[in-house]
C-alpha cells in the first residue's frame, strides 16, 4: 500500500466507516453520563481533563472492537442488505488494514487509559474490547441466539468505565448503569432482528427470530421492556437521582412498553422499525434526563 493511498480522503472515510462512528458516539456518551455521576456537584478543570482524556482512550478501543467486528463478519456483511455496504465486505480494504488499524486502535487506546487515566479504566476497556470482539462477534454470535443477552455484557460497559476513570473503582451506582443497559440491548436488537430476519437467514446468523420465530421474539421484547421498566426506577431508588429523572423515566419506559405491547399484539415490518427506533431515544434520553437532573 503507497503512503498516498493510505493517506487519501476516501481512505480515511473508509476507515471512520469501520469503527461504526454512531454506535461508538453512544458508548461515549454513556461513559460520560457514568463520568458525570461520579463526580459530586460541578467539576473541576482536573476533572474535566481526566474525564476527557477517559473519552478519547475508550473512543480508540471501542473503534477498535468495531473494526475488528468488521473484520470477522466481513463474509455475513456481505450476505446482508444491512452492512453489505461496509468497507470489509466490499473488498475496498484489505484484511492486513483492518487488522492493523485495529490493532494500532486498541493499543494506543489502552496506552491513554493506563498512564493518563488509571489501570482499572485501562483493564476493564481491554476487558470489553475482548468480550466484544471475541467472546461475542466470534463464539456466541454464530452458535447461540442468546448472543445478545450474552454479549449484552460488553455493551452495558460504558458508564462503569466512566465510573472508574473518575474514582479508580466500581461503585453499585455505575452497576445500575450497566443492569439499565443490560436490559434494554435485548429488546433494542431483536426488534431490529424481526423486520430484517431475512438478512439473519441468508447470512446463517441464530437470531431469536430465526431460530424461535417471530412470535416468540416478539413476547420476549414485551417481558424485557417490563423487566427494563424496573431496572429504569433504580436511580431514583437508590437515590442517585431526583424527580425529574423519575418522571422521565416513567414517561419513556411505559412508551417503550407500548411500542412492546402493539407489536406483540399485531406486528408489522413498520411498526418494529419504529420500536427499534424508540428504543435508541429511550437510552438516549433517559441517560440524558440523568445527566440534567444531577445539576438541579
């Protein structure tokens, strides 16, 4: 590969491709929220850089564990409408650059965390990046279509390592975090995996609504958004937040419940792309309402 090639503009957008730059702007923003509880009142100026150095370090291993992602399920992207238009699955990069821009991602990433940060940021984002990229992307994925409440683990992990980066442990505020996340991944991506079912089929990947049918997936989205609807009040329970949040997360779990409960009643392509949908301003606005309701 010439240095021109590698330092061209449709390259480097390749690249940005690779790392999943949506997916990965949220795991940074609830690592954030996990950074901003941690730290009582107002932050200082020292808190804010070591909360922005903590951003940049999980940025690069989380960029890292998507490219890697890529890498491996390059062969069932292609086979998919969904990711068919990836980098990796086009053939437009080699195998040798993603591995290389992965490899070159974690370990500066893991550099950052461990002398800029602390080691137990460092270790549980390595811990993550392996749990994704591996226990998840290449065990479970293929063989089991509990893949996602499995490797659910790995992507709850952002706000504790926002928790750690600021306090150097892990407290049970930052474990509420996760068991929120933990929780809403499964309904999240099975109501993706209904309406694209077809693309799990042709690319031989056991999804729930592969293996157990569309029915079945759709009780289990309705029981999980109850159980999440639970797990949503423990903030307030636990006194890490106040009324605002409560009502925001009242307001936003019973919607969610809804969207569950049409498409357990009467399901339609239309209607699980829009509880697919939902369910990221779910996320996204409840860690948000946190976020509000710790400075009033």
């Amino acid at each position: 590969m010439s240095v021109n090639a590698f330092f061209s503009v449709l390259k480097w957008k390749q690249y940005n491709t690779l790392t999943k730059p949506r997916v990965i702007q949220l795991i940074v923003f609830c690592a954030l929220i996990g950074m901003v509880l941690a730290v009582p009142g107002v932050p200082s100026l020292a808190d804010l850089r070591l909360g922005g150095i903590a951003c940049v370090g999980i940025w690069l291993v989380s960029g890292a564990a998507a490219a890697f992602n890529c890498l491996v399920e390059k062969a069932i992207d292609a086979r998919m409408k969904r990711t068919s238009w990836r980098p990796t699955a086009m053939g437009e990069i080699a195998d040798s650059e993603t591995a290389l821009l992965s490899f070159v991602m974690v370990v500066l990433g893991s550099f950052v965390l461990y002398y800029w940060v602390n080691p137990l940021t460092m270790i549980l984002t390595f811990a993550t990046f392996v749990g994704y990229a591996v226990i998840y992307t290449v065990i479970l994925k293929p063989l089991t279509p509990q893949n996602i409440v499995i490797g659910g683990a790995s992507g709850a992990m952002p706000p504790v390592l926002g928790w750690a980066a600021m306090t150097g442990d892990v407290g049970p505020e930052a474990l509420i975090l996760f068991l929120i996340i933990f929780l809403w991944t499964p309904p999240h991506f099975w109501a993706l995996a209904l309406y694209r079912v077809e693309d799990y089929k042709r690319a031989g990947l056991p999804m729930l609504p592969v293996t157990h049918g569309n029915e079945f997936t759709r009780l289990q989205i309705l029981l999980y958004t109850l159980v999440l609807m639970a797990a949503c009040l423990m903030p307030f329970a636990y006194r890490m937040s106040g009324w605002l949040y409560l009502v925001a997360a009242l307001i936003l779990s019973i919607w969610f419940c809804v969207y569950a409960w049409l498409l357990w009643r009467n399901y339609s392509d239309e209607l699980a792309r829009k509880t697919f949908r939902f369910s990221l301003y779910h996320l996204s606005f409840l860690f948000l309402a946190l976020l509000v309701d710790h400075y009033i």
